[in-house]
C-alpha cells in the first residue's frame, strides 16, 4: 500500500523520480554515500521504489583486496555496474548510484543506455575530504600503501554538465539531503 507523503518528504505523486537514475559521483570522501541514503530515506519514506547501488558496498564483492583499484578493474567494475543499472532502469525503479567515478566516460555509458539519468556532482573541499576520510585512502596514499586515488594520482574528470552541484563542506547532511531533493525533483 502506497503511502501519504508527508509534508516533509518534499513529493507529490506521481514522483517526478520514479524510474530515474541519480548517479552522485566525486572525491573520496565528498559525501556521496551520505547523501545517497538520506536521498533513499526521503523516496522511501514517501512510498517510491528505490534500488541505492554503492560502490563502498559492492567494491568488496567484486575485489575484495584492493582499496584503490587499477584502471582495467575500475572498467570492469563499472561495466558491471551499468549493466546493473540498466536493468533497474527497465522496471521503472529509482536508482541511485554512490561511486567516484572519476571517469566520465562510465558515467555517459550509463546516460546512453538509460532514458532518464540525473547526474550531481558532489564537491567538497581538499582539507575537509582529508579530515573525513573514513576509510583512510588518504592516509594511505601518504604513507605509500594506496595507489590509483581518483583526484590525487589518478584523474578526476567532472561532469561536463551535471544536472545538480552540490558543496557538502561544513553542511549539515539533512540540509544537503533536502536542498539535492528539490533540484533533483525539478531536473526530475
């Protein structure tokens, strides 16, 4: 049974979203997956089917050993990673994806295959990514034991033409999580 929105979740059915895929991609530690499940919490919580594919939760499954992968094993990851979109995309799902990225050629192979995908750039400052890194990359890249980090020593290419810019430095995540709601749902 679907449920009411209430007035905080911000949607009026039909959900504008429904069936699209949000694809936040940026720096290690920029907020991604933060920001993926409050966006998750919010559709939920209004009655919308959502399918959050992550990178910090599929990365293990796929290469269990390697926290910094080489570019061929990010390729196959995001081959994989469009194939599992796509399908999503077929059952009119909302899907979103919390990965770096830092190619934007994996991110145009999905928008070329899905009608409806909703690119955001998620951008936070240098020190502050620093200050965050929860799983210790940067820490590791200083010490000598991570290598291939997007945005240090290995490119970061930003979206040509992100659908949404969001700057998480310092921002409260359910602000950011309600501002990025309401662009999306006027992108949407």
């Amino acid at each position: 049974m679907r449920r009411t929105p209430t007035e905080e979740s911000d949607l009026h059915f039909p959900c504008p979203l429904r069936g699209a895929t949000v694809w936040l991609t940026g720096a290690p530690a920029s907020g991604k997956t933060t920001l993926a499940r409050g966006l998750r919490d919010r559709l939920r919580a209004a009655g919308e089917p959502v399918l959050w594919l992550d990178s910090d939760d599929l990365w293990p499954r796929v290469a269990p050993t390697d926290r910094a992968p080489a570019p061929d094993a990010r390729a196959r990851f995001y081959d994989l990673l469009t194939h599992l979109v796509t399908r999503s995309a077929e059952g009119s799902v909302t899907t979103i994806i919390s990965a770096t990225s830092a190619r934007r050629a994996d991110r145009d192979a999905v928008r070329a295959r899905v009608p409806r995908f909703l690119e955001v750039l998620v951008v936070c400052d240098p020190h502050e990514l620093r200050r965050r890194d929860p799983k210790g990359l940067y820490a590791g890249f200083d010490a000598g034991t991570v290598r291939n980090l997007p945005g240090v020593d290995v490119p970061f290419e930003d979206p040509a033409d992100p659908a949404v810019v969001v700057d998480t430095t310092g921002r409260d995540a359910e602000a950011v999580v309600a501002e990025l709601l309401a662009h999306l749902i006027d992108r949407g």
